[in-house]
C-alpha cells in the first residue's frame, strides 16, 4: 500500500515545478505592474532603474519563464506517464532526475534574465551605449 501511493507522489513532485514556472511566466506576461516596486514583478538590480529597464526585464522573463515551463511540463508529463510501469527504484531515480533538471532550467533562465538586464542597462535603468 505504501509503494502503490509513491507513483502520484512522484508526479506530482515532478510537476509542481514547471507549472509553477509556466504560471509565473504568464503573470510577468499578463499581469506586471507598469511601474517598478518592491512587491510584484520579477526584480532585478539593473531591471529597476526606469520603467523601460523595468518593461524589457517583465517581458524578457515572461518569455523565458513560460517558454520554460511550457516545455518542461510537457516532457515531464510524458516522462511522469511511464512511472506506473516502472520498477520503483527506477522511478524514484527518474523522478529526482527530473527534478535536477528542472532545478538547472530555473537557475538558467533566472541567470539568462538577470544578466540580460545587466548587459542592457546600467544600475540608472539607461541603455549601455556600445564604444566604437
């Protein structure tokens, strides 16, 4: 009875992760605020300066989060569909495999947009003028 329980455990161990992804790139989409503060939107150092550092950092981390997610709640669905027919040891190994992947994608995309914004603005929200 205990192992029978550990198969959707396991989904939705795995699938919490890119949902919560995909859900959070649809609300720097959707529901940003126009203006940079403390409290909602996804901040960054260099993404704070002005409101178009502010609107390239939602937009950027929109894209990159629920592209994320998407894709990744696709895979681990499809791979979260063979646990039943897997032996168990197999399955939880699979299982914490996805769960590293998932975790390396976040720490990724998190990396992506951050230094995207430091690559684009200086800490004033300005863009960074190339030198000739």
């Amino acid at each position: 009875k205990v192992f029978d329980s550990l198969v959707p455990i396991c989904r939705i161990a795995v699938l919490i992760g890119p949902v919560v992804l995909l859900l959070l790139g649809l609300s720097y989409l959707l529901f940003s605020p126009k203006e940079a503060n403390y409290y909602l939107g996804y901040r960054c150092y260099f993404g704070m300066g002005s409101e178009y550092a502010w609107r390239f950092t939602q937009r950027l981390a929109g894209f990159l989060f629920t592209g994320t997610g998407l894709v990744l709640t696709i895979v681990v669905f499809a791979i979260s569909v063979s646990f039943p027919y897997m032996p168990l040891q197999d399955m939880v190994w699979k299982a914490a495999s996805c769960l590293l992947v998932e975790l390396i994608a976040s720490i990724l995309v998190i990396l992506t947009v951050n230094l995207s914004a430091a690559f684009h603005f200086d800490r004033k929200g300005k863009h960074r003028r190339k030198r000739r």
